[in-house]
C-alpha cells in the first residue's frame, strides 16, 4: 500500500479569505499572495469569473505553504474561537448549502503530525505519542476505505428529529383542517397566508429550481406516491416554506444543511420546531450527508412514520406524564458524515490545524517510528475512538453510536492488573460508582500528567475524573428550552432511564411541568444539558429546595469527560509516565486488537 492522501476540510464560509505564500499553479497558471473567494448563487466569485470548484496545486511540494484567514475552531464548545492558520500541500475551494468549504489536500503522515501537535502537549511522553499517531492513522483510514466500522447515524425510526432546522431557515406554520358537513368528507388545508403569498410563490419556484443533491435524492424516492402518500415539496404553508410535507398524514421532512449548525440558526429551528409540535406536527429532520450516504434507510424511516399512525403526532404530556406514553428522541453523532471530504479539521473528527501549531522534533518522532502502523481487529482497521477521561470504566460503542458491538470496544476497568467492575449499568452501582472515587490510571489531578493531553484552553478545571455542576431552576429549564427547542415548563426531574457499561446515560427522562421526554444518546443528553457539552453523560442528579413539588435546585455529580469510548487520554498519558510501552497502552484500550503495519 502507498501512502495515501488526505482531504481535510478547513472552514465552511460565505466568504474565504487566504494568501497563497509560496507559488501554486491553478489552470497552467501561477499564483501567490492574498486571494479572495465568495461564494455567489451557488457558484465560487475568484478574481472577477466564476468557478465550480477552485484548485491550488503547489509548484514546488517542498515549499507549499498557505494561510487561511479567520478559521473557525473548537465549533460548539466553551472555548470557541477564530484564528488564522498555515496548511501545507494544496488548498481546494468547493460550494456546499450555500457555503464555501476551504479543504486542504495532504499526505496521510504529514496530516497525523499535525493532528498529535493539535490534539496533545509537547510535553507529552514518546509512548503516548506513539499510541495516539496508531489510533489517529486507524480512524482516519477505516474511514477513508469506507469500511464496515462506521456505520452511517440516523435518528430513532419513531420519534421526531427535534434538533436543528429545515432546509431554508423558515418557520412552518400550519393553521389546521376542516371536514365537510355533508355525507362526503373530504379534507381541505389552510395553507397560505394571502397577504405573502405572493412574496411566497416566487421563492418557491427559486428553490424547486435549485433543489440540493439531498432533496433531489429525497424527492426521486417519495414523489408519485411511491410510500403511498402524497408529498408536496417547497410547499407553502400559512408564511412559510417547508421543504416536503405530506398534509394527510401531518408529516414534514426537513433537509438540513450546514448552516444549521450555526447557534443562532438552531435557536431559530428550535422555536420553529417546539411550534409545530404544538400545531400536531411530526417533523422529520435529516442531514444532507445521512440522506446521501444511506438513502434507503431514510426512507425506511418515513415509512415508518407514515405506517405509524400513533407516532405522527407527539403527545404533549400533563404534568408528570403520569398515565402518559412518554415519546422519546434518541439521536447520536457520527464523524464519518462528510462527502466531498474525508475529515473535517475540528472535535467533530480530529484536531487539525495545519503547521499553525508548530510539531516538535518529539511529535516527529512518534509518527515516524509508527509510520504505517493500525489497529486490527478480525482483519478489519479498528474504529479507534478516544476521550479525554473514561472515568474509571470503559464505555461500548453501541452507548453512544449505532446499535453494533465491536469487539474491542468493550467493558473494562481502567487499571492493571484489570479489576473486576461493578454492573455499572444498574442505577445503584452506577450512583455508588459516580460518588465515590476508585482508583484507576485517569484518577488524577497531577498537572505535569494533565498537562500532556491538554491544551491550554482545554485547563480551566482539572476536575474531570469527578465533577459537579450546579443550576437554579430558572438556569436549568431555560438551558433545556434553548438547547432542545421544546419548552418543557418548569423542571421537576431528571430520571435515568438506560445506562451504559461505564455508568454513562444512554436515555434520560426530562420530566416537566408542561412536557416530559426521553432523550438520548450521550452526546444528545449533553448537549441539552449544557450550553456547550456537559463534561460526560455519567451522572447522578440531586434535587434540592423543593416547593410545590418544584426543586429550586439541581446538582449534577458526574465522572470523566467525553465517550468514554477506546482510548483514555489521560489514562494513557499516566501509563506512559508508568513506563508501559505504546502497544502496551494501545492493547490496554482496544481489546484483543493487534498492531499491523500497512505501508
């Protein structure tokens, strides 16, 4: 096997800002010093003409550097921010949802150099180092070769996808049905509003004639009663537009791109999405990526949904739910969702920032020493995930991903010799578990150790094997509305539901005083409960100051941080310190795994 390349995307904008500092070539022509491209009605503005795609090949391989200005990083988290950054290698600009996305075209070991500078310290042990180049070159190449270990996400078949919004930024509003007075009954839709109409029906014809590749997808599979209901795309409803909507069955589908990602988008979707559920509404939502990726199983979805009369409309429960089927939204996040580019440079994959970071001769070393190197399990390249802190226990990929069980992600205690763990998936060892302190390689607050594995915006806390966080009512059921987009009243508990090997919630019910539901994955649960990510899924909830049956306060004791899921980083920087070699750390994690060497 040669070494491949990769392509990294870098920033998704209406606008790119970069300066070629050494020459590149793009048509035979050469080019150098700053550049500008934007992005104009689904076409990339360079230099006064119009492109599809633009791409910068380097004169020299040797000398190819460029930088991108205004980069976004840590997208989502506390420490979100912007800065510019230098990329080896050539640089490619593409039109995506109305976006420009800046991808950088590199060689597979120059990627993972900067990938252990950005994801570890260079005070970081040789052997962790090591560790991490094998997981990060296993990741990266099981996902490049499509292979079998990353199975494509798609939100539970019965519920309705409550996050983010639909494909053009739109409230949908629906003002009700009226049956005829007569023998015959026949079904009549107040749908536009007369007043916009007008406005209305040119932008629908706008975006039926520039439909997405998703909805181009979408529409081919359900037009023409294909699942024995009629659809109506770019259907205009009291203001607004919906992407597709069947009116008999009250059902909405809504494609997302990736502008929904943006904070005040989802803030938007979400009281656009608790409204329709007010109005009866279903509204299935999906990703331009999950659709191109897995069509046949989104339609397996809406087929479900329009086959299950009782799950179209969610039930708004009284009170405690009491008497009350209780719906759920159980959603996960996968990485291996991009189509037009192999990884991103965030969290959401791998830490990538280009040469901005600069490597140490340490960090050269490691990928060097491990040059080719992957984890297999069965002949198959291991889905090597990794978190910050397990917290004591190892968690399995199914907890937090789709419904499969790899061997080598399993249930283990995080010591050696391994000690025998406690069921961490009943709730009473789980809570004597979470409030207690056992020992493990990640139980640590030694600053040098943390220090390997963490950056500097990452060390505002060294709590992570066991934690707290503390919310006033009002704190928490205002968190929830805007992290949910459903106002749930005021917030009378939260109730485990399912818990994984490691003691980390898999389901979790919100009972409120106007609303109750099960949510889930991990990172759904997180997200919810934090205005960034709550450090873990693994906690135990108090109440306190009760009146009227209403907590004033709520204290949440949880332990690690991340999945939990593979590799422990600081688990692995305390074995490094122990003087356990890289394939010792490695085979501690990945269970029954070996160590092969593919180019």
């Amino acid at each position: 096997m040669i070494e491949p390349k990769v392509s990294v995307g870098i920033l998704f904008e209406t606008q790119i800002e970069f300066v070629l500092l050494a020459p590149y070539r793009l048509d035979g022509e050469e080019i150098k010093g700053k550049q500008t491209a934007t992005c104009s009605n689904g076409n990339i503005l360079w230099q006064g003409c119009l492109y599809k795609e633009l791409v910068f090949e380097p004169v020299c391989e040797e000398q190819a550097e460029f930088e991108i200005l205004n980069v976004t990083i840590g997208i989502n988290f506390h420490w979100e921010r912007k800065e510019n950054q230098r990329f080896q290698g050539a640089f490619k600009v593409i039109v995506e949802d109305r976006k420009l996305t800046g991808i950088n075209l590199v060689s597979v070991e120059d990627y993972l150099t900067s990938v252990i500078s950005s994801e570890m310290s260079a005070t970081a042990s040789l052997e962790l180092l090591k560790a991490h180049a094998v997981i990060s070159r296993s990741w990266l190449l099981a996902n490049m070769q499509g292979s079998n270990n990353n199975p494509t996400p798609q939100p539970n078949s019965l519920t309705p996808a409550l996050s983010k919004g639909e494909g053009e930024g739109v409230t949908t509003d629906v003002l009700g049905t009226e049956s005829g007075s007569g023998s015959s009954s026949k079904q009549h839709y107040h749908t536009a509003n007369c007043v916009s109409y007008g406005c209305l029906k040119g932008k629908q014809k706008e975006l039926k004639d520039n439909s997405t590749e998703a909805e181009k997808v979408i529409w081919n599979l359900i037009r023409d009663n294909q699942l024995g209901e009629k659809f109506r795309r770019q259907y205009i409803i009291s203001d607004y537009i919906v992407d597709f909507v069947c009116l008999t069955k009250k059902l909405i589908l809504e494609i997302d791109g990736k502008y929904h990602n943006d904070p005040e988008q989802i803030k938007k979707d979400n009281e656009r999405t608790s409204e329709l559920n007010r109005l009866g509404f279903k509204v299935l939502r999906f990703t331009n990526e999950e659709i191109i990726s897995n069509p046949e199983k989104i339609i397996r979805i809406i087929s479900k949904s329009l086959s299950s009369q009782d799950s179209l409309t969610p039930a708004l429960s009284k009170g405690e739910g009491e008497g009350v089927t209780t719906d759920e939204f159980i959603k996960w996040y996968e990485r291996s969702d991009h189509t037009r580019f192999d990884v991103c440079a965030d969290d959401h994959c791998q830490r990538y920032q280009g040469i901005t970071r600069a490597s140490t001769e340490i960090v050269r070393q490691a990928v060097a020493a491990t040059r080719g190197q992957v984890l297999l399990y069965d002949t198959k390249i291991c889905d090597a995930r990794f978190s910050k802190c397990c917290g004591g226990a190892f968690e399995e990929f199914q907890s937090c991903w789709d419904d499969i069980k790899h061997p080598y992600l399993a249930k283990q205690s995080d010591s050696k010799p391994v000690v025998e763990l406690p069921d961490l998936t009943v709730e009473a060892e789980a809570e004597k578990w979470i409030r207690t302190s056992p020992e493990a390689f990640c139980n640590t607050t030694d600053k040098a150790v943390l220090s390997q594995v963490l950056n500097n915006y990452d060390q505002e806390t060294i709590d992570f094997y066991r934690w707290k966080v503390e919310y006033s009512q009002k704190e928490l059921s205002k968190l929830i509305h805007t992290r949910s987009g459903i106002d749930f009243g005021d917030i009378l508990d939260l109730v485990p539901v399912e818990r994984g090997t490691s003691g980390r919630l898999v389901k979790l019910k919100i009972v409120g005083t106007k609303r109750t539901l099960i949510i889930g994955k991990e990172l759904e649960i997180r997200r919810t409960l934090s205005a960034s990510h709550l450090y873990s899924s693994a906690f135990v909830v108090d109440k306190s100051n009760v009146a009227n049956r209403i907590p004033g306060k709520f204290t949440l004791t949880g332990a690690g941080w991340g999945h939990g899921v593979g590799l422990c980083q600081i688990g692995a920087a305390v074995m490094g310190e122990k003087g356990y070699s890289y394939d010792g750390i490695l085979l501690h994690y990945y269970i029954g795994a070996s160590i092969e060497k593919l180019y």
